[in-house]
C-alpha cells in the first residue's frame, strides 16, 4: 500500500505553469518544508537553504525579476554554470518537452515573438503566488549540489501530496545577482534554483500535458 501510496504522487506529480491567485495557507507550506527536510544528504550536512515568499513579497519579487530579465536579455548570470550543450537523447527530449508546451499554449513553430513571450513567463513566475529559492552552500563543493537536488525532489513531492502544484525553474537562477540581492544571500551560498509554488490552475491548457520519461531498459545497466 505504501508503495502504491508514493507511485501515485511520483507519477502524479507534473510542473505547472499556471496557477490560481488565491495563496497557500502558512500551515501548508511549512508542512512541505517539514517533509521535505528529511532529505538525505552527504555526512548529514544538510546544505540547503530556501528563501520562501509570502503575500505581496512574491509580485515585489516578480516584478523585479521581470524588470531585470527584459533589462538583461539573454545574458546569464548564474552562480552554477548553466550546460554548454545538450546532443542526442538529451536534445530529443528537451525539444519534446518544449514543442509539447508550445503545441499546448498555442505558439506556432517559427514564432519568435510568441516563444519569447512564453519565456518570458519564467520570471512571473507563471503567476505563483509563493517561490522558493533554493541555495547550496558554496564551500560543500558539487557533491553539495546533488544533495541539494535530492532535496528539491523531496519538496516537489510532498508538495504534490499536499495538492500544491510546484515547477523547478533554472532560468531564475540565470538572474542571481538580481536574486542575491533581494532577498540578502549571502556570498557563502550559491543561488541553485527557484522552485514557484501554488494551487494549480487544472483547465489552463499549459498544464494539460505530459512530458515522457524513458524506459528503465534504457537507463538501468544490470549486471549478474
């Protein structure tokens, strides 16, 4: 039963890139973190921090982050280096993944203007009305990053358990300055990404896909 219980929300679980406007009670939110804080970690060191935005905080946020985005198109700035490249099956499922969200919200192949409009919706953070920044302390070096990302997974998860739909968004972090300086990082930490939190909007047709995942016989190497 219990395994039942965790492939329901596993499989269950999908980014959202639209949200209700109404928030998420304290109680809840803190219960995520609650759950999500039993996450495994090299030595126990426990490297996260998360910088959680309430009520008006989150469109002060949003605004800014806009307002920084549009002032600095298509430079990143991130504290972890972004990939150089993505080839073969990785580059076949990313462009999957993309063509799917366009093929939902209605952005044709070859519209530059609307693609860039879509994009642009990372940094309204698709109109959540909580995000969490999700920092990795910089002298843990990379095996700190995984541990952060195990962390993550676990937050993604007990917040589908809750009802709260989540989307972990990188692009965020390709504003850290911007991001460090609002909500007052120190150096010590590295801005690793921004996870948007809130009700799901179900009808709106950006959350009406799936992504697909590849087969364990693809990924899993048995041996004996």
């Amino acid at each position: 039963m219990e395994a039942d219980a965790v492939n329901r929300i596993v499989a269950g679980r999908r980014s959202k890139r639209a949200f209700r406007p109404g928030p998420v009670p304290h109680a809840i939110l803190q219960q995520i973190f609650d759950i999500a804080r039993a996450s495994p970690s090299w030595c126990n060191s426990q490297p996260w921090h998360a910088y959680v935005t309430q009520g008006d905080e989150t469109d002060r946020f949003r605004s800014a982050l806009l307002a920084d985005a549009l002032a600095h198109a298509g430079e990143v700035e991130s504290d972890i280096p972004m990939p150089t490249e993505y080839r073969g099956h990785h580059l076949e499922r990313r462009r999957e993944s993309g063509w799917q969200l366009y093929d939902a919200v209605g952005v044709a192949r070859g519209d530059r203007e609307a693609s860039a409009r879509q994009s642009a919706k990372n940094f309204e953070l698709f109109g959540a009305p909580h995000v969490a920044i999700v920092t990795v302390d910089v002298a843990l070096g990379p095996y700190a990053i995984l541990d952060v990302g195990i962390f993550v997974g676990h937050l993604l998860l007990a917040a589908a358990s809750l009802g709260v739909g989540t989307i972990p968004q990188a692009a965020v972090a390709t504003r850290s300055p911007l991001v460090r300086s609002f909500f007052g990082i120190p150096e010590t930490e590295s801005v690793l990404v921004a996870v948007s939190l809130g009700w799901p909007d179900d009808d709106h047709p950006a959350n009406g896909y799936r992504t697909s995942r590849a087969e364990s016989e693809s990924v899993v190497r048995w041996r004996g």
